[in-house]
C-alpha cells in the first residue's frame, strides 16, 4: 500500500490521508475484505499523529467504505453494501409520468469543520452507551445520586436570591461575575489554602467552559500539551479539537509520575500541563507533596503553565482531625501566575447548578474575559445569585459535611464489596475523597467485554480506554460510587466481580 501525502499542502493531512485511501478502495487497489493496518501502525510509517490517520478513517467511515470489528481491525466494505449505503435509490416511472428527482444528501464529512472533525466521536458515544438504558445500578454517570441533591436548600436559598432587592435591580452581570460572589469564592478559596483577591476570580458556565476558554487563550495547532496517561475526557476533546499534540505522562498509585516531567519538558516544550492533582479522575489517585512541588518546579523552569482541575477537591473524606493532611491545591503553593485554578458547583451540589470559577492572574482573567464575550456573554444571573446565597453564612461548609459522610459510607462500601468479590489478580485505588475507584483487570480481561456482559445484568460502568490519550487501555475500569444507592452498591460490585471471574 503506497501513500503519499505532501506535507507542504494547506489541505489537512487527514483529508489527504482520506482521499489516498478513497482511490486506492475505489480503484480496487483495496479489495473488499483488505485489511487496513492499525491506526497506530499507519500514523508510524506515515511519521503522522495517530489522530490524523482516526480522522481519515472516520471520514471513510461515513462514507461507509470502511469498517471496523472490535478485535479484528478495520477492514474495506464490499461494493453492494457501498452503494446500498450512499448511492441513493432511483426507481423507474412510467414514461408518461414526470420522473421524480432523487434525493442528493449533503456530503457531511466534507462539510463539517476541521475543528468539529477533531473531536474523536466513539469516544463520546462509548460514554453515551454507558450511561444509557433501563440500567440497575449505575457506577458510570460522572455526577452524584439525585437523591443527595439538597432540595429544600436549594429552594431555600432559591427562594431567597429572588426574593433580594439587590436581585430586583440588579442590571446583567459583569463578564467576570459579580463582584459579590467573586469576592465570597476568593474566600472560600482561602479554606482550601489558597489567597486570591477578587481580580483573580472569574465566575463560568461550568468548569469545562474554563478549560475551552484556557484553550482558546493559549495553545495554537501543534502545541503540546501534557496531561495524565489517562484523565478527564472532555478535556481531552477540547484540546484535540484545537489540534493540540496531547502527550500522556505515566501515573502510579499517587498520580502523576513527577520525577519524569523534566525529561518529557524538555522533549516536548509543552505549553501546558493539565492535570486533576487531586482525587483525579478517573483513577482516585492524589498527588503527595513532594509531587505537587515538583510539578510546580518543573513548570517554573520550561515556562509551562498548570491547567489544575480541581472539582473533587472539596470532598475530602479524611475528616476534621486530619485536616494537616488534606491535599493543598497547586495554586495554594505558587504565586507567580503559572497555575490556572479550576472548580465546580456540579459535583458538591447538583450537576444542574452549571456554575463553576477560574482563580488565575488578573492577565489571564482579562484575557478569558475578553474571549468570552465570543461564547455567552456571562454565567447567568439566577444561578450567581443561588451560589452567592450557598456560600453565605457557613450554607455551603454545612451542606458538604453531611455529603462528605454520606460518600465516604458509600466508598467504604465499595471497597468491601471489592475486597468481597474481586477476583484475586484485581487491584483497585482507594480514594482518599471524590468519586472514583480505578479498577485494574487480570491479564487478557478486556474492560468492554466485562461491561457488555455487566449491562446486561443491569449494571454499568466506564471503560479505561475512554479516558486513554493513545484510546489503547482496555485493562481497567472506572467506578463512580457516589451514583448508585448505598443498598445497590454490594450487589453491583458482586455481579461484576462474578463477571471478571468467569472471563
């Protein structure tokens, strides 16, 4: 199979990538039933990203001229099932009847932006399939159990944010937030160890709006970005769509591997470093100390910048006593400006509150602002007043002592269940707070075939390869225990213990 692809053409590799391989298909040079080499095969001997040859399969795969079989690899559809798929169907009239038009559909894999092609969609479909159906027990949804959400404190305080006269005449909202809430989040980040003033906060739609907007402020096409072997998908959708070169740091049982960041700093010169320091998901796993120090090190010497998402941080199931040990956010330990701060409402509260904040030098705030005015203008007003009202008054602080000792039940849970019912060769992390479990599998178990036989016992989860930077993992599953009631949680872990077992 000869393929040549000219690196000095405007048009996008994937795009060359697609046509060179349409020709060959169409001219026959590729028979039905030829086998395509393996994409990470392909990007090799092509000295391409893997995403590139992804992107030109998925093209062809629209076109419905490939196909691929879990397990056996991506293999050249015969012609009948091409022109089923694509040539549409002219039926004869009458010669005394006025023929009908057939119908031309749009040529959507040419259509659709570069941008848009980016984003490798099986990823978010194997999501999607997880969490969807008449399932039982639920370890796969990324968000807690609608029973914890707190109705009568959110229509409480609810209530009150409407019932305000500062409410009644309070004109838009300012791109950053209002200055209220600002300042009440710059004081509950002193809680967690870190000093901020109001000029550092910016109030989002969500955290994943901060990390589009980081995005979009500072990586170019064929900026590398660092990141966890295995970490927050959608993070890895937005850096992928602006055709980031993604490089995957290995963890171990405490995170991210430190001790090798200066090797793949100087290799790669990334721009940035994103990573979910504390109860990562999705392996559970906390950067020690040391580490975190580390990290910040390395960073201070390449001039990289910190993406620190931190959404779990808040859930911290070590208890009051123990506080010294409660993880310190990076922002807490560096003032210099190379640590950009992220977090959430959706996992301590309800993941419907999509209010989020990014702590960060004023020239980073400024210039996310100025961005956003492209995106929405400002989070809404209603859901700044609610969370203004959460963090008055301790509301926030007593809301998330009694969710800290209902989730830390339910990770205990868990963690028996697993010691109850996994077999031996299975090894998990236990989260010292947040929401998951990371589960390694026996040698030659395969995560999609455990969660396809699980969900037919009513049972779901999240397969490694999901969160993978290389989409290659396929030895370890992901456990959300706060998702499933506390009863379902044994018999949940029992039929997918049972499941490993027989496979």
């Amino acid at each position: 199979m000869q393929l040549e692809l000219n690196r000095r053409s405007k048009v996008p590799m994937y795009r060359q990538l697609a046509a060179e391989l349409r020709e060959q298909i169409v001219s026959g040079a590729m028979a039905e039933g030829y086998r395509l080499p393996p994409e990470r095969e392909l990007a090799s001997r092509l000295e391409v990203n893997r995403t590139t040859v992804l992107q030109a399969y998925q093209q062809l795969k629209d076109e419905g001229l490939i196909a691929s079989k879990v397990g056996k690899g991506t293999f050249v559809l015969p012609l009948q099932h091409i022109e089923t798929a694509r040539i549409p169907v002219v039926r004869h009239e009458p010669i005394d009847e006025e023929p009908k038009p057939s119908v031309v559909r749009p040529p959507w894999s040419v259509l659709f932006s570069d941008y848009s092609n980016r984003f490798t969609y099986h990823d978010i479909a194997s999501a999607e399939r997880a969490q969807r159906g008449d399932t039982i027990i639920d370890f796969a949804t990324g968000s807690p159990n609608p029973a914890d959400i707190p109705d009568d404190l959110l229509r409480s305080v609810s209530i009150e944010a409407f019932e305000s006269r500062e409410f009644d005449g309070q004109p838009e909202s300012p791109i950053e937030g209002f200055d209220e809430l600002r300042a009440l989040l710059a004081e509950h980040m002193s809680t967690r160890g870190v000093q901020c003033g109001v000029r550092n906060v910016m109030v989002l739609s969500g955290s994943e709006q901060g990390i589009d907007l980081i995005v979009r402020a500072f990586i170019n096409p064929g900026d590398c970005v660092l990141v966890e072997q295995s970490t927050f998908f959608p993070a890895l959708q937005t850096f992928r769509s602006a055709d980031a070169r993604i490089i995957g740091v290995p963890v171990d049982e405490h995170g991210m591997r430190t001790d090798l960041l200066d090797g793949y700093c100087a290799r790669f010169r990334p721009k940035l470093i994103y990573t979910v320091p504390t109860f990562q998901n999705p392996t559970g796993t906390t950067l020690p100390p040391e580490r975190r120090s580390e990290l910040i090190d390395v960073a201070r010497r390449y001039q990289c910048l910190i993406v620190e998402d931190d959404a779990y941080g808040d859930l911290w199931y070590g208890g009051e006593s123990s506080d010294a040990h409660r993880p310190i956010p990076l922002k807490g330990m560096e003032n210099a400006g190379y640590v950009m701060y992220l977090s959430t409402f959706s996992k301590t509260v309800t993941s419907g509150l999509r209010t989020g904040w990014v702590v960060a030098d004023p020239h980073v705030i400024n210039r996310l602002a100025a961005l956003r005015r492209m995106v929405d203008q400002h989070t809404s007003t209603s859901s700044q007043r609610i969370c203004l009202e959460l963090l008055k008054e301790g509301r926030i602080a007593e809301h998330l002592r009694g969710l800290i000792k209902t989730y830390r039940i339910r990770r205990d849970a868990a963690i028996a269940a697993l010691e109850r019912y996994a077999p031996d060769e299975v090894y998990w992390t236990v989260p010292a707070g947040g929401y998951y479990i990371w589960v390694s599998l026996p040698d030659g178990v395969r995560s999609l075939d455990v969660l396809e036989s699980c969900r037919s016992q009513g049972v779901t989860f999240m397969p490694g390869s999901v969160f993978d930077v290389d989409e290659m993992d396929d030895s370890h599953i992901r456990l959300n225990f706060v998702r499933p009631d506390a009863a379902d949680i044994d018999t949940g872990i029992r039929i997918i213990g049972e499941t490993i077992a027989q496979m």
